[in-house]
C-alpha cells in the first residue's frame, strides 16, 4: 500500500518498534500504568499520521494536530519514566530524539498544510 511509504510513519513506525522493545525491561507496576499510558500515546500518533495520509489537504490539520499532541504526550510521559527510573538514561535518549525528529517531520506537514 502507497501510505505506508510516508517517510515519517516509517519514523513512528520504528520507533513504536523500538519502545515495544523496552517492555520487558520496564518494571511490571509500571508496565500496566505509564508504559501503557506511553504505548497508547504512540499508537494514537501512528493512527493520526495514517489517517491523514489518506484525507484531503483541506481534512488533514485536525487528524495532524491530534497526532501531534499525542506526540507531545508521549515525551513527557518518557521523560517522567526517566525521571522515576523507569528506563534508563541511554534508551531515553535514543527515544527523545526519534520522537523529536518525528515531531519537526509532523511539525512541517502541520505547516505545509495550513499555508
């Protein structure tokens, strides 16, 4: 299918890739709270991104915007997990910056479909 050939859904693509594979090291009380919290954050942000791939430009900034603030959830919700320890300082940085760089990709396609 076309739409999976979006640049920036490989991104988040990968990166859910890469977050599913830090379950295992996630405490298992907060693998039911926060790790869920973030996994669901994540998933929305897939979901928004293959939504809009498929609408008009005139239907895609609402789908964008809600994918961006699930986006922006997510990295707080990271860094809260880094802050209270619940992954460690490498894989949150490896995390952070596939989440910024998919947030400046998601930031441009919010600009380019406003203009």
């Amino acid at each position: 299918m076309q739409e999976f050939d979006i640049p920036i859904l490989k991104k988040a693509y990968d990166l859910y890739k890469r977050f599913y594979d830090l379950r295992n090291k996630v405490p298992k009380h907060d693998r039911y709270a926060i790790f869920l919290k973030c996994d669901n954050c994540l998933l929305e942000v897939i979901e928004g991104i293959l939504c809009a791939s498929q609408l008009s430009k005139n239907e895609k900034l609402p789908a964008l915007k809600e994918a961006n603030s699930s986006l922006n959830l997510f990295k707080f919700f990271i860094r809260l997990m880094k802050d209270i320890k619940t992954i460690n300082l490498k894989d949150y940085t490896i995390i952070e910056a596939h989440s910024d760089e998919i947030g400046r990709m998601l930031g441009g396609w919010i600009k380019s479909t406003q203009s």
